[in-house]
C-alpha cells in the first residue's frame, strides 16, 4: 500500500511537468519579445476596417505594416499562437521611416494575413474606431 502511493505521486509529478514543458514558449519568461518564427513575411495582408482606423488616427502607413511585418518581433505574452482557426501573432518593432515603435495585431491564417490592429507603443491616441 505504501509503494503504491509513492508510484501514484512520482506519476502524478512526472506529467505535470511534461505537461508544462509543452505548453511554455521557449524563453518566454526572459525574454517576452524575440524574433518571429514561421511567419510568411512576404505574403500579402487584409486590413479590418478597425485597423484601417487606428491606423488613419496613429498616422501609421502601409509602409510601417509592411515594416513590422518583415522586421518585427514576436511578442509571445501578446500573442495567441493557439487560438483557432488562425493563430494571432503580435509583432512590433520600429517604423523605418520615424522609428514610431509599433505592435501589429496579425491573424496569420494558412491562406492569407489579416491585420486586427496596430498600436503606437509610445503615445495614446484619442481614436474612436468602432
């Protein structure tokens, strides 16, 4: 009786911490941003009507997308690379043209990119996008 909870509890501990080595990003706790992996830089993207208005009020272009998108950094604590049907990635970085610091909301679905939204990492902005 005695061996038998012993076994149970080396069981029991040994899935839990198979369970959370899956499910942890790799470096995560350090380092909550790192480069992107897996991710068709040079797909084309759809943009919502809200981020088409975020991005009007945050005087952020296509070009600053298009920046993010090739340059940008995965920020795994933003991102959501499970949620179904497409993962949602959150990527930012530094416009090329007036180095704006930038995080672009993606859902990156097998057959195309769609821009959720894009934030500006340093100012507020008074935005009313429905």
């Amino acid at each position: 009786m005695k061996y038998k909870k012993i076994i149970a509890v080396l069981i029991v501990t040994i899935c839990g911490f198979i369970t959370k080595n899956q499910t942890k990003q790799p470096n995560s706790k350090k380092n909550p941003v790192q480069k992107q992996r897996s991710f068709n830089k040079n797909r084309g993207y759809t943009l919502t009507r809200h981020a088409k208005c975020r991005m009007d009020c945050r005087n952020i272009d296509d070009q600053d997308i298009r920046d993010i998108l090739k340059n940008g950094k995965n920020n795994y604590k933003k991102s959501e690379p499970n949620k179904k049907p497409c993962p949602i990635k959150a990527l930012e970085g530094y416009a090329s043209k007036d180095k704006q610091h930038i995080r672009v909301i993606a859902a990156t679905c097998p057959n195309k990119t769609k821009i959720i939204t894009v934030i500006d990492l340093k100012r507020n902005y008074d935005c009313y996008c429905k």
